[in-house]
C-alpha cells in the first residue's frame, strides 16, 4: 500500500495572520484530517464497495495554526531542470503570498537551480519582493535561471541552505529537481533542522505520478495545437501531403495526445509508451502508404521518446546532468525513413516537417495555467508555513492536494495502453492499434 502520510517539522503554535484578513470565519482553513481519496470511482478493482481512507491525500489549504513565527521566517526558491510555461507565476504567487498574507519580508532567488544553491560565490542570491516580481508572470522562462543536476553533493547544499539562514525552501522542478529535494529534507532532519522542503512538480510531460497534471502542461498541448494546424494546411495543400509533428514527451506522450484529442486532424500518433515497427506488411510505413494511396494526405504526431529502440540498437547511450538519456531525434529520423519509403515506391510524396518544441517550453503560460500556478504558489506557501516539508502541491480530482515527494517519484506517469484515454485516441485518430509485425 502506497503512504499518504505527510511529513511536518512539529507542532503549529502560532496562529494564522490569515484570520485577521479572513475575519472569524473558519471556511476558508483547512483540517490535517480533511482527505481527498486516490481512486474514487466505488466498485473498481482494488477498490471493491468500501471507501479506502488509507489510500487518500492530504487537502491542501491554509491552516488556522502555523509552525513558523512570519516575523523570523526566510525562504528561498529555486527553479531547476528544463524551461516550462508558468514558472514566473509559480515564482509571483509564492513571494506575493508570503509577503502579503503572511509578512514573510526576506526571500531570497537562488540562481540557475542547484547549482546556484550548493554555493553562492558564482551566482548569490536574489532578493524578491513584490516589486521585483510584479510584471514577471508576462513573461516565458524563470527569472532565476535554471540548471540541470547540481544534487551530486547534498551535504554541501543543506551546509549552505543553513550559511544562508533558509527556513522554507520552495523547489520548482521535475522527478530529478524533488528526488534532491527528499534527500535535503531527509538530511536536514536528520541534523534537526526546521527546514520546510515544499516542491511544486514542473513537468512540461506531465509525468509525475499522483499529480492530476503539472503546470504549463495546458499551454504547451494548447501551443502544439498550431503546429498540428500548420501540418494539415501543409498536407492538404500538396499531392500525398505529408504533415509530421515531432512534440516534447521523453517517457510520456501526454502533451502529442492530448493536442491530437484537441485538434481530430491527426491520422497517426506516436508515443513511447506504444512500440511500433516501421517495416513489415504491419508497420508503420505499410499503415502510412495505405493512408497516402486512400486520402492523399496524412498528419504524423510523435512524442520526442517513440521509437527510440528503433534508433539505439545495442549502443551505449548518453546522459544529460540530471541523469536523463539524451534521445535520438525520432523526428528526423522519420522524416528520413518515410522519404526515403516512398521514394523506393516510386510514389510522389511531400513531406513538411515541423519541430515546435522550444517555442513551446519559452511561452509565457495561457490564463488557465496562470490560475493553476497561482494557486499552487499560494497552497505552497500554506504548507510550508504550516510546518510541512518533504512534499508537493498537487491536484486530484480538480483539488490541491499535499502529495509525500518519495510518493511522487516513485514511478513515472504514463499514457495506459489499455485505458479508456488511449482508446479516445484511437477514436480520433482512426490508426490501427498495433503497428507491429
């Protein structure tokens, strides 16, 4: 059975400066006891006729009674991994709510991740305040830089989070950024530090387990929208048009699936978490060119991670600083492949190829994720000044949620073959469900 539990630095003694602004209403605080369930559908496998209270979340939300005294508090945020839209207004939300709600006057921006946080000699710290943040969330990127790795020394960063006098440290990344973070909460507890670790899961992929989505997941399905749009035009407007899409999804292929769910023009999606062959009266270019022969035009979306077993063979492969496998460009590599198909099948064939991805990661968040990130901002600092640590803010069922961060990163989230999610996609995309020989 999978722990809930929720980590907390000790008991809340001092009450909430939300009450003042709040008046004495109790509705807008929330109860440790408050749960939201895991699996709520009654009947399903594993869930039998019985509501499981084990397997629930922790509800996110300001508390009456906080463990820090505001007056004495410094935190500190840092935003590692790769850009993603929304980290300025995950930045924004945290530092207008600990200044305007709890009077927390000291945070500091620590500078390109880890990196900036395991020594402050090459790139110190920034102070952040409303003024400085206040036109941030207009713009892509994170104002604070970010880096990938910088956790190989753990020791060293909790010696200089404690250098600094941290008492909340806000961790903006993905499964490589909260890994790090469990291990400084885990070490600054075993020193007896009162050191909140609260992360907010960044993962353009979406593929953090027990999180119903990560923000800027929306914006870049929304942005891959246009690219999809622009290969149709392009397949349409020439003989056996060919449109092919390359997206960001290393393990996961939720940002090309949901952007084919939003735009019902795509004829073939590929994703990692499906294998498919290429050759063979089964493959791929089989399926591809029975498409071209029928309809004359055909819209290709692949995740960045599809296929790469295609491309690897036995060879050892590269890894990045944070440990990830530098992929094979499974987008050129198709493009390549189906040329070079038609051409031996002396069938004419146009193939406009479009790579989107930067483009993507650089926007600033569309108003829907805005809203997202504020409120993961204010629900972190909620916590943190509660007393919470090794965790996340997440959403289950459309609520935030405390999620443990060993939790989280204990498995990646993947699209499920066999769920009805993939099922709608074959739905759209009208290509067959094994390609493969």
């Amino acid at each position: 059975m999978s722990n809930f539990a929720i980590s907390s630095l000790g008991k809340a003694k001092f009450d909430s400066p939300l009450k003042k602004k709040f008046g004495l209403s109790a509705k807008p605080f929330v109860s440790d006891d408050t749960r939201v369930l895991f699996n709520p559908v009654i009947g399903e496998k594993g869930n039998g006729n019985c509501i499981n209270y084990a397997e629930s979340f922790e509800m996110a939300g300001p508390r009456g009674k906080i463990f820090f005294n505001p007056d004495t508090v410094r935190c500190a945020i840092v935003t590692c991994g790769g850009l993603c839209p929304g980290i300025n207004d995950v930045i924004r939300s945290i530092v207008m709510t600990s200044h305007y709600h709890y009077g927390i006057t000291s945070i500091l921006g620590i500078r390109y991740g880890y990196q900036g946080l395991r020594t402050d000699d090459e790139f110190p710290p920034v102070a952040l305040t409303p003024e400085e943040v206040e036109d941030i969330h207009l713009d892509g990127g994170t104002i604070l830089g970010s880096s990938r790795g910088g956790t190989e020394d753990i020791d060293a960063l909790v010696a200089n989070i404690t250098r600094l006098g941290i008492n909340i440290l806000y961790t903006i990344g993905g499964d490589g950024t909260q890994s790090g973070a469990h291990k400084i909460a885990q070490i600054a507890a075993s020193k007896g530090l009162n050191l909140a670790v609260v992360g907010i899961p960044k993962t353009i992929d979406n593929d953090i387990s027990y999180i119903q989505k990560s923000f800027g997941f929306e914006t870049a399905f929304s942005i891959a929208v246009d690219a999809i749009t622009s290969a149709h035009v392009e397949a349409k407007g020439a003989p056996n048009g060919i449109g092919l899409v390359k997206l960001m999804g290393r393990h996961s292929g939720f940002i090309a699936a949901n952007a084919t769910l939003a735009m019902n023009d795509v004829n073939f999606l590929l994703v990692p978490e499906v294998p498919f062959d290429l050759d063979g009266p089964n493959g791929f270019l089989a399926h591809l060119e029975a498409r071209l022969l029928k309809r004359h035009h055909a819209v290709i979306c692949v995740a960045e991670g599809a296929g790469q077993e295609l491309l690897s063979g036995d060879k050892e492969l590269e890894r990045d600083a944070s440990g990830n496998i530098k992929l094979q460009d499974i987008g050129v590599y198709l493009r390549d492949r189906i040329n070079a198909y038609f051409k031996t099948k002396n069938i004419p064939a146009n193939l406009k190829y479009i790579d989107p991805s930067y483009m993507i990661r650089s926007a600033p968040a569309n108003p829907s994720d805005s809203i997202f990130c504020t409120l993961l901002g204010q629900n972190a600092v909620h916590a943190a000044m509660a007393g919470k640590t090794d965790m996340l803010i997440g959403s289950w069922n459309n609520i935030f949620t405390h999620v443990p961060i060993e939790l989280a990163v204990s498995t990646r989230k993947k699209i499920n073959p066999d769920s009805h999610f993939w099922y709608n996609v074959l739905q759209v995309t009208g290509q067959s469900p094994n390609m493969r020989n």
